[in-house]
C-alpha cells in the first residue's frame, strides 16, 4: 500500500522531511471502503444464493475467499518488513510489557465490562463481543499501522507476541471471562470449548502463510537484486495489492452477512456501541499512554494500534464453531470488523494529525519508508 511516510528520518537518507501526508490513493481509502460495503450488500442482495455458494468454498472451516483476501492484504506490508532490524525491537522491552498488558490484561476486560453495561438483555451479543475481545488483532493491524506510518518491525513483533499469547491464552481466558468471572459477580454465565488446534489453525492461515511469504520474498528478492533496487523498485510495484485485498475482504464479508445486517438494524446497531466504545477507549488511552511515557511516534502508533484492533477471524470461526452460524453471537462476531474496519480507517488519520501535533521535528524517530 503506498504511502507518503510521516517520519522526519529514514535509514535510507536521514535528512528531515516535511509534515506527514498521505498518499492520494490512501486520502481516498473512506470512499473505497465505502463502496465495497455497498458492493457487497448489492451482490449478497442481487444473488441470493451467493451466501450459500460462498461458503462451501472453504479448506476445512477456513473460507478460502477470506483467506485469499487476507493474504493478499497482509503479503505487501510483511514482505516491507526488514528483518534484519528486529533485534533492535525485540530489545524495546518497554513497547513490548506495554502492548501485553493492553492486549491481554485491559483490552478483553474493557470488552466484557462495555458487554454488560450496553448489552445486558441480549446474552447472545454479549457473548459474541466478548469472543472478539478475546481475539486480538493478527491481521489488519498491518495496514492500519503502514497507513499511520507506525513501526513495521514493531507491529510484526507484536502480532507474532499476539499470536503466540492466542494459541495459549485464548481457551484460557474465555472460560475466565464467560464462565468464572460471572459467577463471581452473580451474573450469567455462557462458557466456550475452544480446542487449541482452532487457535492455531487461524493463526498459522491468516499470519504464518503471508509471514513466510514476506520474509522469503525479502529474503531472496535483496539477495538477487539488492536492498535498494527491492525497496525502491520492487516494494512500490506490490504496495497496491494490499488495499486490494482489503477491499476485497470487506466485500466478501458483506456478501455473506450484508443481508442479515440489512434485516437487523436494530440489532446491528446495539452490538456497534459497546464497539465504538472499545476502539475509541483503546486506542487512545493507549495512545496517551504511550505520549506520556515519550514512546516515539512510530512505535506508539504501532502499540495503540495492535491494542485496539481485534482477529475477527478467529473470533468469527469460534462463535460459528460453538454457537451455530445463524447464532446471535456469530452475528455480533460479524458486526465487529464491519464496524472496526471505518472506524480505524478514521482513526489512521487522527494518528497523523497527532503526530503533526504533538510530536515536534526534532522528537521524531522511525526507521519507515515509502
């Protein structure tokens, strides 16, 4: 995905640069998202069946489409990666206790407590935005954090940490969240049985293809060419294919949901509050952490960003997996990144006008390019 990179430094050239901006096909994101959503919608409306073809087309319980979707957005942005350069990110040991604690001690608590102030008359909903609290984000993430100009490194670092914590931990805190937690408070409980072969199996589909795939694209595309002609000639040529794939994503996705969310506004809308309050509260109290600890801007970007994302592939594929696919919890698992999707898209560009603001020239580090 191309971009106009907000830094003031690179590895490259380490002279200043003028303010962030984004690029013209970047600015014109909201309009692209836009009209997938209603593309979407209108095939998923103009062929009934569509639905029901869509999702036969799967390996196991993965939708392929899906799966294509999110290869195709993740490849270009972990294939910019440099490698060579984590050993650095690793040693931030700061930015990494920061994200833990954000993702998997704030994040899923933050998610159940906006799940039963908002929600506490509709337990199927409840349950299924806690299952997307509990999944946190392993793929768009990387876009959201190319778009802001954030620390690629660092957000691959932290969705590996992410997807580590996941195979082990998610099972582990669904049961604490659904089923202990509640009972310890006196409300009701609904419990999950999660098998850790799930967990895995989305973690190693939806990153460890797209990771391997960047890292050996890196590795053998410097190899052959050279690091200058990869980065200023071959990473230009692929940056587009991840908006694409976005798009593509977004349109899949309401092809198979579009219609049940046309005939259920009400309800759609109830699960996005407690939604908008979570993206909203994560990421900027995350980003205000992150200020008032003088985190420089790429890698707060990247911490605040990988807080408040969520895998709604997971999230989706367990709450079908457990609940049923015409379940209300499948529903809410949908509605998730119909409504994270806009509303980070939003948040890129609080993100840049933030960093124009409160981060002056001379406070400016990163090691992102074009």
């Amino acid at each position: 995905m191309s971009r106009t990179p907000v830094a003031d430094t690179t590895e490259l050239e380490g002279q200043q640069q003028d303010k962030p901006t984004l690029s013209m096909l970047d600015r014109l994101l909201p309009v692209w998202i836009g009209a997938a959503m209603v593309l979407g919608i209108a095939l998923g409306r103009a062929f009934p069946g569509l639905n029901d073809e869509l999702e036969k087309v799967k390996i196991d319980t993965v939708s392929l489409p899906i799966a294509i979707g999110l290869f195709a957005m993740m490849y270009p942005v972990l294939a910019k990666v440099r490698y060579r350069s984590m050993g650095a990110v690793v040693a931030d040991r700061r930015s990494l206790v920061m994200s833990l604690v954000l993702n998997w001690l704030i994040g899923p608590a933050v998610m159940f407590a906006l799940a039963w102030l908002m929600l506490p008359d509709l337990p199927q909903y409840r349950t299924g935005l806690i299952i997307v609290g509990l999944a946190r984000c392993i793929a768009m993430v990387l876009i959201w954090n190319d778009l802001a100009c954030g620390n690629r490194e660092l957000a691959a670092v932290l969705v590996a940490i992410n997807s580590l914590f996941q195979i082990v931990a998610y099972s582990l805190l669904g049961y604490f969240y659904l089923e202990l937690l509640p009972g310890w408070l006196g409300l009701d409980s609904n419990g999950i049985d999660v098998t850790v072969w799930v967990i895995a199996k989305s973690v190693l589909i939806f990153l460890g293809v797209p990771l391997l795939a960047g890292f050996l694209t890196r590795s053998f595309g410097e190899r052959a060419k050279g690091t200058e002609w990869y980065e200023q000639r071959f990473l230009p040529k692929i940056g587009p294919v991840a908006l694409y794939g976005l798009l593509f994503t977004i349109v899949i996705l309401f092809a198979l949901q579009g219609d049940r969310i046309t005939n259920q506004p009400i309800d759609v809308a109830r699960i996005a509050l407690p939604l908008l309050a979570y993206f909203a509260i994560m990421w900027f109290g995350s980003f205000y952490a992150g200020m008032k600890m003088r985190i420089p801007y790429d890698r707060n970007a990247s911490i605040a960003f990988t807080a408040a994302g969520n895998n709604f592939e997971l999230a989706i594929a367990v709450a079908i997996g457990v609940f049923g696919v015409s379940s209300g919890q499948a529903l809410a698992g949908v509605v998730g990144p119909l409504i994270e999707v806009p509303v980070l898209v939003g948040l890129v560009y609080v993100a840049v006008w933030a960093q124009r603001r409160f981060y002056p020239l001379p406070e400016r580090h990163t090691n992102q390019e074009s």
